[in-house]
C-alpha cells in the first residue's frame, strides 16, 4: 500500500452524507490532502504513510511534512479550524494536531495508533454527529 492507496481505503468508506474532497491543488503549495464536511463540522486532514515500520521499538518513524504543509495547518488551526495530520501505517492510524511533531517512536505509534475503522468513524462523528474533536 502507498499514501494514494491508504487515501482511498479510507474514502471508499466514508458515510456518503459526508462530502470528502480529495485537494490536490497544483498552484498553492502546503494544502492538505483532504477536506471533510457535512452538517455538524469539517476538517482538513494532511495524510502521510509508512509502509513497513523499524524492527526496534525504539527507532523513531519520520512525519514527513514539508514546512508548506506544516505553515498550512497551524494557519488552519489558528483560525480555529480542524486541522490532523494522519499518518498510515500497517499499525493504525496515528494522528495528531501537532503540525510541529517530527518524529514519533516505533513502540508510542504502535501504542497511540488508531485502527483505520476507528479513525473513519471519528471523521464521520464530526462531520455528522456534533463531535467537537477527531481525537
């Protein structure tokens, strides 16, 4: 699996009130991946994914964002926007809000790694279910 495929695993089975917008925008660097809406919230969610993890627990697995990207989500945030980063893994999904956040460890992405269902579900709560928070 790739990022385009891990993106599309999750697309397909997002609820189809949701409107899911897949941005690829050739003219304005650092805009995320996706854009998820529908009556009771929206996000922006910046994929990422890591097809085989380190074999040590303690390796650090990169979150490779460029600086467009992480500028593109703190200015999200910062006008109170949701705004995650996902990144794909054969372990979960690990996401966070912190668009700073370089390097997580092998053994806390396996701790704090969500499964991919768990992660669509969380999508469609907000946009649906007034969730304040995928996480």
């Amino acid at each position: 699996m790739n990022e385009h495929s891990f993106i599309k695993s999750i697309h397909s089975k997002i609820n189809t009130k949701v409107f899911v917008w897949k941005i690829s925008d050739k003219f304005q660097g650092g805009v995320p991946d996706a854009y998820y809406s529908g009556p009771t919230g929206y996000m922006y969610v910046e994929y990422k994914y890591q097809p085989k993890l380190p074999t040590k627990q303690e390796t650090k697995v990169k979150i490779n964002l460029s600086e467009l990207q992480r500028l593109w989500l703190a200015r999200a945030k910062s006008h109170n926007h949701l705004a995650y980063i996902a990144l794909g893994s054969p372990a979960g999904v690990y996401v966070t809000e912190d668009d700073r956040e370089a390097w997580i460890s092998h053994k806390d992405l396996l701790k704090k790694s969500m499964s991919k269902e768990s992660f669509i579900n969380g999508v469609n709560n907000v946009c649906l279910h007034k969730q304040k928070k995928l996480l």
